[in-house]
C-alpha cells in the first residue's frame, strides 16, 4: 500500500509538472496553424499529413521510436549535468568521440563478439566522458565557462571526425566518399521489429532512463543535487564538489558517447559527416522540457521525433517547408520559459500583498 502511495504521488508531482508543458505544446500548435494560415496552407491537412508521417504505419512508428531513442539518451545525460548546475552544451561532440572510439576499436581489435561487443559500449561511454571532462577540469582548474568549452569542443570533435573518415578511418573501397567501413553483422544491434530500423538500442535508452531515475535515490545523486543546489553548502556539508562536479560530467558526457553508439550500431554501421545531426542542440531543449526528469525526458523526447519525422514527411507530401516544425519548437520553449516568468511575477505579487 505504501509503494502505491508512493508511485501516486510521484505520478501527481509529474502531473502537475507536466500539464503547463501540454498546454505550452497545445498553444505552439495554435500558433502554429495561424502561421499556416497566413502562408496559404491548410493547418488541418497539414497537422494530419505530419500525424501520418509519425504515426501511420508501423514502419513510421519505428522511425519515430528509432529517433526518439538517440535523443532520449543524449537528453538524459544532458539532464544529469544541469542538475549539477553544470551547463552541458557539448553533447554533439562527446556523441562524436565517444562513437569514434567505439568503432575504432569495432574495426580494429580481433576479439569474439560476444567480449567485443560490450567492449564498444563502454569505449563509447569512456570516450565521451573524458571529451567532456576537458571542460569540467578548466571549470574546476581555472573557473572557465563550460558553455563556452563544450562549445568550442564540439567544433573540434566534429572537424576531427572529418578528417579521420577522409583519412586514417576512410573505406578503401568507398570510391573516395567520406565514410568508414561498415562494421561486422556480429557487431549491429538486434532489430526489434522486423522489416524496420527499429533496434535493441531501445531496450538500452529505456534501461538508461530507469537507471537515471534511481540515480537521484543515492548517495551520490544526493550530493550532485546538493551541488546544483549551493556549492558553498555543498563544500560545508563535507562533499568534495570538484570531484563531484567531475564525475557528474564525465557521466553526463558518457550518455552522449552512449548516444553514438546506438546510433551507429544500431542504424548507420559506419561513421559518416554530420553523424550527431544536431542531436545535442535538441538534448538541451528535451532535457529543460521534461524538467530534468527522466519520464519528462521520455515524453519529450518522443514528442520532438515525432515532429521532426512527421514534419519531413509534411514537407514531401504537401510541400510546406520543413522550418514551421522548427517554429512549433521554439514556440514551445517560449511559452514554457513564459510559465517561469508569469510564476515569478505572481510570486513577487503574492510577496508584497502579505
């Protein structure tokens, strides 16, 4: 009886979490639909041709799970750092490492599949997280801005990318185009449903997110809260917070490398240009519209792929361009940080009413 108080209300902590967020989506929509209006365009017909294009087979639902799958997992990481406090903006190019040194050692080490491949796994989450920790040791050494690390990092990652599959890592019979060879079948992740993309990399996103929602239940997703918190308190309760601002990075970051490789085990088989595709731009907006929860972020994450798929398809079918999605996006931020602004507002109103 107590568990299922317990799971009641958590369920009514993320209701009432969630409801102002549905609305902000419902009002994106509304807008959205005028936008349309002024452009000559039918806002039903095109909402339906974008709910299709989701939803309207099985093989769509696949696609819309398959990338909602890799923007779940680099969201979660990106939620783990920001609940530190510690601004995580280098997704894009920790997924690009962390995928590097999964497939180099993919391509390279003669091992039994069974030993290697979970040998690439954690290659994939080592490598992201030591990229990310270079921003969170000059954060923790000399106080420099993460944003403007991770940044700059990503910059790096992907140019180091392009060179690497234009060189040492280039498919020798790819004819000159820039890609790597294609991994060993033994190496793919397991197709869940057949005649689909969609793979066992959602059993891995799903596992993740459970993991990251106990995290908050130790001893060590205390003392990261605490930090996010107040790192003076922090400090006075006896927490080492370099340490935990450190580790709470190269975690964070490791979920990105985690990203790349379900991404790329799991879909791809070969690194590519533009592999990450903007992954860590849209981790940041999943992460602060699921409020950093971990069932907020599986809904989010859900709901973007369903627009960035459903809009592709919008755009073919109908020929609406494909930049009204990314409208509905940003609406949907605006209106969600609005609902910040009007709390504060009414706050500050209640305050000098007593």
């Amino acid at each position: 009886m107590k568990e299922l108080n317990k799971l009641a209300n958590e369920l009514k902590k993320l209701w009432e979490t969630m409801w102002p967020i549905i609305l902000a989506v419902v009002l994106a929509f509304l807008v959205g639909a005028l936008l349309l209006l002024m452009i000559g365009d039918n806002p039903l017909l095109a909402y339906k041709t974008m709910f299709n294009g989701a939803f309207g087979s099985s093989n769509r639902i696949a696609e819309t799970v398959v990338k909602a799958t890799a923007l779940m997992i680099m969201a979660l990481g990106t939620s783990i750092a920001f609940r530190c406090q510690i601004w995580n903006i280098g997704g894009e190019g920790q997924f690009v490492i962390g995928v590097i040194l999964a497939l180099a050692i993919g391509l390279n080490v003669n091992l039994p599949p069974a030993l290697l491949f979970p040998l690439t796994f954690i290659a994939a989450f080592i490598g992201g997280g030591l990229w990310g920790s270079i921003a969170s040791y000059l954060k923790v050494k000399f106080n420099a801005s993460e944003v403007i690390t991770t940044i700059m990092l990503n910059y790096v990652a992907n140019y180091f990318l392009a060179w690497l599959i234009r060189g040492p890592m280039m498919d020798p019979a790819g004819h000159n185009f820039p890609q790597t060879p294609l991994l060993a079948d033994s190496l793919h992740l397991p197709i869940l449903l057949k005649g689909t993309r969609l793979n066992f990399g959602l059993v891995i996103g799903l596992l993740l997110a459970l993991i990251v929602y106990y995290l908050w239940k130790t001893p060590f997703g205390f003392s990261v809260l605490l930090t996010g918190e107040s790192q003076e308190v922090a400090r006075y309760s006896g927490l080492d917070v370099s340490k935990t601002v450190l580790l709470t990075m190269f975690i964070s970051a490791g979920f990105a490398g985690l990203c790349g490789w379900v991404e790329v085990f799991g879909i791809h088989y070969r690194l590519l240009d533009d592999i990450s595709v903007g992954y860590g731009n849209l981790a940041v907006v999943i992460a602060l519209l699921g409020n950093l929860n971990p069932i907020g972020i599986l809904f989010a994450s859900f709901f973007f792929s369903a627009l960035i798929v459903g809009g592709n398809t919008m755009q073919r079918m109908q020929g609406i361009p494909f930049s009204i999605v990314d409208v509905i996006q940003g609406l949907v931020i605006i209106f969600v940080i609005s609902r910040f602004v009007f709390q504060k507002w009414g706050d500050k109103l209640a305050s000098r009413n007593i």
